[in-house]
C-alpha cells in the first residue's frame, strides 16, 4: 500500500492503562478529536472503568474496554487487541503507556499492523527500550526535554519526533466570577494554580513561598484548583490548622479553569517533575505571568524575566521573591501576562489543530518509510 498519496484518511487505534485523567489522558482525547476532524477514523482501547472511556464515548468514538494486568490479562489482552487490529484494518496503532505499549504493540506486531507508534509523556528517563525501540516503530516526544532524555537513553533521532502537548487557545472571560465567588473585592491580588493534586506538583511548597507574603499584604490571596486525594484533604487540614481559610483556597476540582484563570493576577506552580505543562500553556493563553520552576519542559514555556520567572527546585526563597516582587509590581504582571498571552497565540505549536496536523504528518511520513520504495 502506498501512503505518500495526500489527502488519505487513516485508521487509527490508540490504547492507554491508565484509569485516572490526567495530562496525559487529556492529550488523548483532544488529539483523537482534532484528528477526527481533519478526517481520519479513530478508536481507542482502555482499561475497564477508566475515566477516558465515558469521555471519549461520549464524543462518539468506539472505545474497547480490555484488562491489562497480570500474566492473564497480557494473554487475553493482546489476542483481543489483535483480533481488533485486523478486523479494524487499523492503518496506525498509538500506544501511550508502559503497560499497553508492551501487550498492544506485540498485538501490533501479530497483525502486522503498518504503523506502531509511542507516545511519550514523561519528564524521567526511559528504563528500558523494549517500549520505544524494539516493539514500536516510532516514538511521539511530548516536549523537547522528552525528546532529548529518549535520546540519550539511545533511540536514534530519526525514529523519534517531537509533537507538543497543545490546547485549545481559549478566548478569555470578559469578567472572572472568581473574587465575587471568595468574597474578594476587586483590588486583591490571587496568586493561582490550577492542576491535579499531587506531591509532585509542589503545592505545598508554594503555600509555605505564600504563607509570609500573607502578613505583608493584607489583600493577597493564594487559589488553588485541581482534584487529587488524598493531598487534597492533607492540605485543606494544614491550612484550617494555620487558620487561614480566609486567604488560603483549596477550590478542589474545576470546570470553569478559563473563569479561574481570568481570576488570576499570577500563576505559580513549583512543579518537581514536569514533561511540559499544559497549565503554565492555559495560563499564559489567559494573559497571566507565569512563576515555574527549572524542571523538564517547563522552561520551554515560562520565559524568565519575559514573560514570568523560573526558580530552581526546591529553591523556596527565590519562589517567595519572585512572588513578592510580582505582587508589589502591577505594571510587571500586566507586561509578563501580556508577553505570556501573545507568546501562545502567536507560536502555532501550542494550537491543537497545529498538533493533529503534526501527528498527521508523522503517521504518513513515517508510514512511508515503513513500506519503502515503490
């Protein structure tokens, strides 16, 4: 079959263990929409009971549901996963975690399926390459950080391509509801973030930076979004214990993260671990200065001293400092948030359809490699 002939539609299928959702879920979903608009055929294979199989199934797609773990879930799984290759005609199978890589790529590889692709979301260094060199033929890097770590593990450059995780650009709420709904009048100051709860995220650490920024500007106010337990509880306790209920608020899990983030006058986030980072992207979109830390793909978005700050991990003081300084400074949050606005509208990496577009050409470039000369 040749595939250099433009435009084709393709047929795709992509499979994830995951059953939480998160940022790597989400880049499933909003790809396998972009893409269905640019007119392929997609479907997707996930463990019973996940979160992105309601999400997706609700978009109309056909999601398989198939249990992963344990020797007898391999077996099972990868027999089904290759009679759903051959009976699909998949054109393209995308896998994006550890587990389903191994059992559908192999299920790939059965089926003699054209195209066997990763995806990669993580900021660590891969362990071993049976998951990126040897099951699949190519491999997705999220970010260039990701890219690099693949390549110093040994994948060779030609068979890795970066594809950002992108989002789509929102247009920004006219008047956020956020100080009505705390009870703020419209001078405080919210240092925000808005993202899943976990340890890694560095939540805590940014309560503690804020926590002596408190006493020196009475009308500054940290906000923090996201769902996540049970770090959730763990700091909603601290903060009741510090009783600062009144200036410290753990919203839980959002809907209306554009209202948030229009709410914002800073967004910080003192992240320990992080591929690239869709939240600073959604910030930045909204206008807001962005407070990062030098950690995987963040620095390929937070722009120090343009628009926001970049402090090192673990480096409490200086996060303290640059916050203080962006609280004090209305004319540098206004500067930064608007540097950070036009640096995502005007760079198409950050678009979803730049992103589909992307991945589109991939698969055909890569598909033609993979059948080779005619």
């Amino acid at each position: 079959m040749n595939y250099s002939t433009f435009p084709r539609t393709l047929r795709i299928l992509h499979t994830e263990a995951a059953t939480t959702f998160g940022g790597q879920e989400h880049r499933i979903y909003k790809e396998m929409l972009a893409m269905r608009e640019r007119g392929h055929y997609l479907e997707a294979v996930c463990q019973p009971g996940a979160h992105l199989v309601g999400r997706l199934r609700q978009q109309g797609f056909c999601v398989h549901e198939v249990k992963m773990p344990g020797l007898g879930g391999f077996v099972r799984g990868a027999v089904r996963v290759t009679r759903i290759l051959r009976e699909g005609s998949f054109d393209v199978l995308n896998t994006h975690s550890r587990m389903d890589t191994i059992l559908a790529a192999v299920a790939g590889r059965i089926a003699r399926t054209p195209l066997i692709v990763r995806t990669r979301h993580l900021a660590i260094p891969p362990g071993s390459l049976l998951s990126y060199t040897v099951l699949p033929h190519r491999v997705i890097a999220i970010s260039e950080h990701v890219r690099e770590l693949l390549l110093d593990r040994g994948v060779a450059p030609n068979k890795v391509a970066t594809v950002m995780t992108a989002i789509n650009v929102p247009k920004p709420v006219e008047a956020s509801t956020l100080h009505a709904e705390l009870g703020l009048n419209r001078d405080a100051i919210i240092i925000g973030s808005v993202g899943h709860m976990r340890t890694q995220k560095g939540h805590a650490e940014l309560i503690a930076a804020t926590v002596p920024l408190l006493d020196t500007y009475p009308n500054l106010h940290l906000v923090i979004a996201g769902r996540g337990e049970p770090l959730l509880s763990e700091l909603r306790s601290q903060v009741a214990a510090a009783r600062l209920n009144t200036r410290i608020h753990l919203l839980g899990q959002r809907d209306d993260v554009v209202n948030l983030l229009c709410g914002f006058n800073i967004f910080a986030l003192a992240t320990q671990i992080e591929a690239l980072g869709t939240s600073f992207i959604e910030a930045a979109a909204c206008g807001v200065p962005l407070v990062g830390t030098k950690v995987g793909g963040v620095p390929e978005i937070v722009k120090d001293g343009v628009n926001g700050f970049l402090v090192e991990l673990h480096g409490q003081d200086q996060l303290r400092s640059v916050l203080r300084r962006l609280v004090a400074d209305p004319a540098l949050r206004r500067a930064m948030g608007q540097a950070a606005q036009d640096q995502i509208r005007s760079d198409k990496r950050f678009s979803v359809a730049f992103m589909a577009a992307a991945m589109e050409e991939a698969y055909f470039t890569w598909l033609q490699e993979q059948a080779g000369p005619r």
